[in-house]
C-alpha cells in the first residue's frame, strides 16, 4: 500500500495571521503554501500523528479555530473560525 500525505487546510482570518500560521506550520510540514488572496494556507503531513499534533499546537496558538474533517480529496482536516 502506498503511503499518502495528509492535507491541513486553515482559513485565517487574515493575510498577516496566514503568514504566521504558514511559518507556524513550516517546520513541521513536508510542504505549505498559501492562496485565496493570502488566508488560506494549506499543508501536508507525512504521518496521522503530525497532522494530529499541528491542529493541536494551531488551535492553542490561535484561539478559536476549529477543526472538520476534510472536504476535498487530499484534505484531511481543515481548520477556521466559526464567525
């Protein structure tokens, strides 16, 4: 069986938090980038247990996003702000 990466997809509130969430994701990603004039970032992961620990770590450093299962094919989880 093929290994797969498994996709994050944030949507942040704005350009200058997508960036932080980008650098935030960047050392912990196989690979990142960033589209939808600037608030969606979307990253990948080579294990479950990373994807797991970056939501973690995403939802303390940024109160009040929320995580749902993927929506896409290659997306996992996704993350935004109910509001």
């Amino acid at each position: 069986m093929e290994n797969r990466l498994l996709g994050l997809t944030v949507w942040a509130k704005d350009c200058r938090e997508a960036e932080d969430i980008r650098c935030f994701l960047s050392e912990k990603t196989l690979g990142d980038y960033t589209w939808r004039g600037g608030v969606k970032v979307r990253a990948y992961f080579g294990d479950r247990e990373g994807l797991e620990e970056a939501v973690r770590l995403l939802k303390c450093a940024f109160p009040g996003l929320k995580s749902y299962p993927g929506t896409t094919d290659g997306e996992d989880i996704f993350l935004t702000y109910d509001d």
